[in-house]
C-alpha cells in the first residue's frame, strides 16, 4: 500500500518539499492557467521532458526557475534524484513537451516513488489533448475510454483493438501520421462502420478536426494533399451505425452458429473460423462479434 505508515507520510509531508504535477499547452501558449504560471515561477526546479522545448514556454512568461530533464530514458535515474531534492525540502515541478504528464508521456514513475517514500503530490490541472479532441467531437461524452496509442504493427493492433470490442463507451486513443490510415482501417474491420472523429493540431495554427464515417475519414487522409500531419487524436462512437453492412450482417447471431458448430464436435476456433466463412466476414470480425454478444449476456 502506498500510504502503510499513515504517521511517517504526515511527518515527511511536514519536513520535505512538494511535487507538482503540472499541466502545460498542447499547442497555444496562452492556455496555461494563472495557477501553472504561478507554481513554475516558484518552485526550486522544473524537470522537463525536452528542456529546450520547455524554456520557449517559461522563457514566454519570464520564468527563470532551474530546469532538468526528465524523459523515458533517464526516467528511472533521474525519478531518484528529484525525490531526493523533495526530501531535502525543495518543491519540484514535472511538466511534459505538451499535455499532462504521466498521459502518454513521462511522469507516472516519479509520482509513484513520490507517494511511496511519502512526499506530497499536487496536481496542477489544464490542457490535455484527449479531452480537448472528446468534447469537441460530438460523440457520447458521457462515458469513455482512453486507450492510449494502438500497437504500431498490425497484428498487435488487431487483437488490442478485438479486446475493446466490448467495452460500451466512446473510445479514444493517440495515432502517429504515417500509421493513421492503416489503423483507421482496422479499426473499421474490427469494430465496424462507425462515427468518428481525427482532430489533428489542436489548438494550433493548422488545426482540423474531421468527422465521418471511418470509411469516410479514411478516404479523405488517403486524397493527395489530405495526408496526415502532426498530432492526431482518434475519437471513436460506441456502437455500429445503424443500417450499415456490418450492423445488417450482425443480425444473425455469431455465437448461435459458432455453438452449432461445436456441437458438431468442432473445437472453438474451428467453429468460428467456419462461422466466419459461412457469414462471408473475416475470423477478426466474428471475433469481435462473438465478444460482444457474449458480453451483452452477461448479467
């Protein structure tokens, strides 16, 4: 447990410095909040992803305080030597290139260590693009799930994005240009036809944010002029679209012919390999189908 001793966390807290967790723009400067601003000016140090990249920032706001890097390769080093300026009485800030840290970028390892060795952790709120891109999609807002970035080779993809077939909620996750077509399109074959939503630079000068059909979406990042560029959030609707082919051949149960099968003797995968043929879908697809009827069974 993070917090067994209860006594010693209340007495560290009391004699040691503070970590603040702070959230920086993802691309407009002005969207750092008064609160940010305030705490990087006054902490002892700023460890940051890129500190190059960050001193454009403090430099805009006329923060001189010291900064270091922290990023995925001298995470585990350095995590080690800012808590030890923690415990010395010194407050630090982790700020990442953009965003919030620790969401897909370096900062969950020394907030760990920081609530293990009993140092206080604050966060600092503001700009993250995941959300930015869900509320401005015009998706179901109401419930969703952040997925990160999808595996970069196909097969690993797929079977990331069978495993959320199931889950009942907008989906979002982080796609890098040169992978977006080809996971658009997977995404498709795997969940099926449904809205969505590519938000590309947000907040920055050449933002756009497209909506459509995946099928659509697709079609337009594949047009000669319309290739992807720069940081792509993905938002996905949580169900099928209504009248679509995949929504039509779903009718027929994947899970009734799949059970027919192995009543004929054939083990699981067989069964939904010759279901897949006889529904005229790929195995993925009856996979994903039998996943979710399976899933809407269960109480």
């Amino acid at each position: 447990m993070l917090f067994a001793n209860f006594g010693a966390w209340c007495q560290n807290s009391r004699m040691a410095g503070t970590l603040y967790v702070v959230s920086t723009p993802i691309g407009n400067l002005e969207d750092l909040t008064y609160r940010a601003v305030r705490v990087l000016s006054e902490v002892d140090i700023v460890a940051c992803e890129d500190t190059r990249h960050s001193q454009k920032l403090l430099h805009h706001y006329g923060i001189k305080t010291k900064t270091v890097s922290y990023h995925e390769h001298n995470e585990r080093d350095r995590a080690g030597e800012l808590l030890a300026s923690i415990k010395s009485g010194l407050d630090v800030a982790v700020v990442s290139d953009a965003g919030t840290p620790g969401i897909s970028d370096p900062g969950f390892r020394v907030v760990r260590m920081a609530l293990e060795a009993g140092l206080q952790v604050v966060p600092i709120p503001g700009p993250t693009a995941l959300v930015s891109a869900l509320v401005a999609s015009g998706l179901p807002s109401d419930e969703f799930f952040f997925a990160g970035f999808l595996p970069a080779r196909s097969g690993a993809r797929r079977s990331r994005l069978a495993d959320l077939v199931a889950i009942p909620s907008t989906l979002v996750f982080y796609e890098a240009p040169h992978r977006l077509v080809a996971s658009l399109v997977d995404v498709r074959e795997i969940l099926g036809e449904r809205e969505a939503v590519v938000a590309r630079e947000l907040t920055k000068l050449h933002e756009e944010i497209v909506r459509g059909r995946l099928s659509e979406i697709v079609s337009w990042f594949s047009q000669a002029g319309h290739e992807p560029r720069g940081e792509m959030v993905v938002v996905i609707d949580r169900k099928v679209i209504a009248g679509s082919d995949e929504e039509t051949k779903s009718s027929e149960s994947v899970a009734s012919i799949v059970a027919s099968f192995e009543a004929e003797g054939l083990d699981p995968r067989s069964a939904l390999k010759k279901s897949a043929r006889q529904l005229g879908i790929s195995r993925d697809e009856a996979y994903r189908r039998l996943t979710a009827e399976r899933s809407r069974e269960k109480p």
